[in-house]
C-alpha cells in the first residue's frame, strides 16, 4: 500500500509526460520512502533501479562498477557486464536504453556509494548526461540519495549540473493525516496513535513496522526494547552509513540536543568546542540528513532573523538516543521484555517534546486548520526572545504571523488541560514585543481533556487538538 505524496507524484508524472529526456533528484533521510516514491511515480515505465554499494571497509571503485555491471545485466538478461570505468558503464547503459521504445525510469539510487573511490565521478556523470542520455526520448534519470551533503557539493551546486536538473525533490516525513493513513480503519485512540508517532514520526519505513492490531507499548516494546526489534539497531545503521567514520562525533551533537533546543554558543559550550567552522559544518550536515533543524526567529516584517536554535526533529533519533543507547546492554540480554513504558524516567515530558515535534513538522496542517492563506503568512516558527533592558525573557512554542494577525501558539501535551495553561499564554502575551500593530489570535494546540474550556476560551481563540490533525 502507498501512501501520501500526491504532491510529487503528480510532479514526476507531469515531468514523465514531456516527452524528451529529464535529470531529477531526489534527497532526503534514510527511511523517508525516495526509492519507494519514484518506483510508485514509474508504474507504467519501464524502471531500472541501480543502487551502489554501503560503505564499508574494503569496498572500492571495482566493488561499484562490477555492482553496477551485475544490476544492468540482470535487467537487460544479460550476463553480468564487466566495465573498467564509469564512462563506459554508462555509455553502455545508453545503448541498451536507446532500444527500450516507452517511456523510461532509471533510479541512481545512494548515488554518493556508488561515486565512492572515484571523484570524477559526478563529472562523467554529467559528461555522459549531455553526450549520451539527454539524446533519448522518454527517459526519466533519477540521482537519488540520502547523503544530503554530497548530493549538494556535487550535483545541485556544481557548476557542471547548472541548468540540466529539471526537477529536485525533498522528501520529508509523512503528515500525521497521511500517517493515520497506516492504521486504516482500525479503531484506534489518538492517545495510542501519539505514543507511536512519538517514536516513529512520519517515516514511512517506522511506520510499517507497526502492528496496527496491537496497542501502542506492546509495538514500542517489540520494535525498540528487543534485540530482534527494528528500532533497536537502526541508529548504528543509518548513522554509520551516513557519516563513517565520523559517527561518533555527530552522535555527541545529538546527545547534547537530546532534551531540547539549544543556540549555537551553548551547543559548543556543552560540547566543550569552539565556535568554529568544523562545529557548523557539522550541525549543516545533520540538518541536511533531516536529523536536526535551526529554527530562525522572524521580525515584524517577516523577515529572517540571525538568531536561531537548534533542535532534533528527528522522533526517531531522540527517542533512541533518550531510551534505547543507554539501555543497550539490558535489552541485548532480554532485561527489558516486561518493561512498561510509563517507568521509563521522565516519559511524559518526552512525549511532550516529540508532539511539539510532530506539530513542528506539521506546519501546513496547523495553517490549514486555522484556514490561512498561504500568501497572507509571513513566518510561521518557533519564537523567543532574550531578556534585555527593555524586555523580559520570552519564549513561543510556535508564532505564526499573518499580514494582518499574529498567532502566537501553545503546544500542550498533557491528560487534563487547566487553566494554567491560559495563566502561562497571558504571561507571554505581556513581554512579547512590538505586536500592537496587528491583532494577536492566540491558539491552543494541545491533546488531552481540556478542564473547564470556557476559561481557556477567555484568552484563546483557536483550538486544535491532534485528532484534528489526525483527520486533516
């Protein structure tokens, strides 16, 4: 079953029916569904997925191409095909395309482990682009990848590819409407569906592992605190495939980001660095994966400030290394199989930062239900401000700001919703700056039993709770 992503399907579809050939890319997090995608958009085309090798000790250039020779071989009914180098593992694959008569799909896919022990590569690629496959009708190239880095230095922002992408693609997480998808039409409680979603995110891979007929801790248990459980080793995988032997210092940058946002000095305090370029390439790169985001505050005018903190948005990558890293051990030696979620140590904050992810990444969904027009928004993201001698400290869970409304936005998790709540937004309202040019609409996205709303609708104007976002 496929679900979701209507929205570049219909690109990729539109692309298919020009006629002549066309270069696209396709990037984002391992998991995310991009080879899934483009097999799903190629239905009714003759499709080729030509995929490298993982990265790993002792695999060279040989290793790609004779991989590469085997892939092509097997399509075509062929023997295995032997190549000596790229330039003529492509020109041969233009030849057998150039005698497939309908339309054509060929997937590049981790296209960076295939380049692995050649740095030419993206230049052949490019050379063979314009001598060879730009020549054949009906053809879709598609180089996909989930090393973000490298799909930019080489292909998106290298001179050599100017003008030849027609289309480029960012595939992120599911939205929780497409997500509920998964579940069906199972009666399932939003509470169950949250706890789920707190771990797996909108990652379609995540969410096929769930057993839909079964509640949310057993599937958690299954899938995180087993050793056979497929989120148990997920982390090692991706993170090494990704960055080698660097592994570990991106994973101390996720350590230290693992119980909320930091700005970029305090995350090189914590880490004991300095404020260096090694340091900020590093969060660049972990933000190009779609583990990490930097959430910029916004002026009045929309405009994007220099200030910004940096935050996992990844559920996945927080929960494993909040619970499972340092329950390894336990868990290998079968410690944990009666474990009850409710036990592991500060489980409901948890949950409150992986919603306040979902709501994060859901952004569109919260315009939608709040009806806005998307030219009317100027920045939607989270919002805070320093304390200076003319303002107090300030923080917003999400500030959304129209030409003529600012919607300042409390992200609340909790069983029973009081009016607390209401006491904390009014607070904010007063050290927030500079608002009174536009009325401010203040919203409450929350799940749980909201305690006497008509008290809560004294300072709120919105509502939105996660069944809404469930059902949009």
């Amino acid at each position: 079953m496929f679900i979701g992503r209507e929205r570049e399907l219909g690109l990729l579809k539109e692309l298919q029916q020009q006629g002549g050939a066309s270069l696209v890319v396709c990037r984002g997090r391992r998991r995310i569904g991009k080879s899934t995608l483009i097999q799903e958009s190629a239905k009714d085309c003759e499709f080729i997925n030509l995929y490298g090798l993982a990265p790993r000790e002792g695999v060279k250039r040989a290793d790609q191409l004779a991989h590469f020779g085997e892939l092509v071989g097997l399509h075509f009914g062929l023997h295995s095909l032997k190549f000596s180098h790229w330039n003529e593992a492509f020109d041969t694959l233009s030849n057998l395309l150039s005698k497939v008569k309908r339309r054509k799909v060929v997937l590049l896919d981790e296209i960076s482990w295939m380049a692995s022990g050649d740095r030419d590569f993206p230049g052949k690629l490019k050379g063979m682009w314009d001598t060879r496959f730009k020549k054949l009708p009906n053809l879709t190239m598609v180089l996909c990848g989930s090393i973000t880095s490298w799909i930019n230095d080489n292909i998106l922002h290298d001179k050599g590819f100017v003008g030849r992408v027609s289309l480029t693609i960012s595939l992120g997480e599911l939205s929780l409407a497409e997500a509920n998808a998964f579940w069906g039409n199972k009666r399932v409680s939003s509470s169950e569906k949250l706890k789920v979603l707190s771990v797996t995110g909108g990652v379609p891979r995540y969410l096929e592992e769930v057993q839909t007929h079964m509640d949310a801790g057993y599937n958690i248990k299954r899938m995180c605190f087993t050793p056979e459980g497929f989120l148990y080793s997920e982390f090692d995988q991706i993170f090494k495939d990704i960055f080698e032997k660097k592994n570990d210092e991106y994973q101390r940058i996720i350590e230290v980001l693992k119980s909320g946002a930091l700005e970029y000095a305090d995350l090189a305090r914590a880490l004991k660095q300095e404020s260096t370029g090694g340091l900020s390439k590093k969060v660049e790169t972990l933000q190009e994966a779609g583990f990490i985001k930097k959430d910029y505050c916004f002026n009045q005018e929309g405009k994007r400030g220099r200030r910004f903190k940096i935050r996992i948005c990844d559920n996945y990558i927080r929960y494993y290394i909040k619970y499972i890293y340092p329950r390894h051990e336990q868990i290998q030696n079968h410690l944990l199989d009666d474990l009850h979620l409710e036990d592991l140590s500060a489980w409901d904050a948890m949950i409150g930062l992986q919603f306040e992810n979902l709501v994060l990444n859901n952004l569109k969904s919260i315009c939608d239900v709040l009806q806005l027009a998307p030219s009317s928004i100027m920045s939607a993201s989270p919002y805070y401000q320093k304390k200076t001698k003319q303002l107090q400290a300030c923080q917003v869970d999400l500030l959304i700001q129209t030409k003529k409304n600012i919607y300042p936005c409390e992200v609340k998790f909790k069983d029973v919703i009081d009016s607390k709540v209401a006491e904390e937004m009014e607070d904010k309202l007063s050290k927030l700056k500079n608002t009174s040019r536009r009325s401010i609409r203040p919203v409450l996205i929350y799940h749980g039993d909201l305690k006497r709303p008509e008290l809560l609708r004294e300072t709120f104007q919105h509502f939105i709770c996660f069944d809404d976002l469930l059902k949009k």
